[in-house]
C-alpha cells in the first residue's frame, strides 16, 4: 500500500475509535447549578456549584469553604486550603463519586445531585 493509502486508512480508523454511539454521554459539572450530597468521614458534605463557574462552595460539619474545580483528564481535583480531617478530595466527571485521599489511602463515596435553579 502507497504512503496516501496508508494515510487515509489510519484517518479514518482514528474517525470511527471516536465515534463510540454506545459510550455514556458526560456533561461538563457546571453546565447547570446543583448540589452534590455525599458522604465524608461518615458525616455529610455538600458540594454547591453554580452555572458556568468552577468555584464551589464545600459544606462539612458546619464549616462553609469556598473551593475551585480543577479538571484533569478524568476527574475534578478539588482545591481547598488543606485540613488534616478531609485530605485531598477529587470528584469523578460524572460528578456521582467523591473521593477522599488522606494519610495515603483513598476511600470513594457515593454523591446525588440535585439540581438548581438557575
């Protein structure tokens, strides 16, 4: 096969791996506001964010901290100034698993989302 041929059937073999119908459609986390709810610690926590903002608002144990959305290739890094009771907190992109790294060790909950108004 010429150097066109090859060319053309690693483009379009490339066009068809991306065009997976079967694969979950995900949605950016803040195109639209919603609360997650999700467990830390065995006690609640509340992830708020708005409608095209990667801030948030993180609610735990009567505590309100205000938080910025990294993303990274599969999940959003939650920014917070560090305290030794949460770690390090990322969130999946479908926004319905929070997890908590701390002392090394990784521990995943389960979120709900309930949407806001707008």
């Amino acid at each position: 096969m010429n150097l066109k041929g090859v060319s053309i059937s690693l483009m379009l073999t490339l066009a068809l791996w991306g065009c997976d119908s079967q694969a979950p459609k995900i949605e950016v986390i803040d195109n639209q506001s919603k609360v997650l709810k999700c467990t830390l610690n065995g006690s609640p926590i509340q992830i708020g964010i708005t409608k095209g903002s990667l801030d948030a608002n993180l609610l735990y144990e009567g505590k309100e901290l205000k938080v910025n959305l990294l993303e990274v290739k599969d999940f959003y890094q939650i920014l917070m100034r560090f305290d030794p009771q949460i770690g390090q907190l990322k969130m999946n992109k479908m926004g319905n698993e929070l997890t908590q790294v701390k002392n090394g060790n990784e521990q995943v909950s389960t979120c709900v989302a309930e949407l806001k108004k707008s």
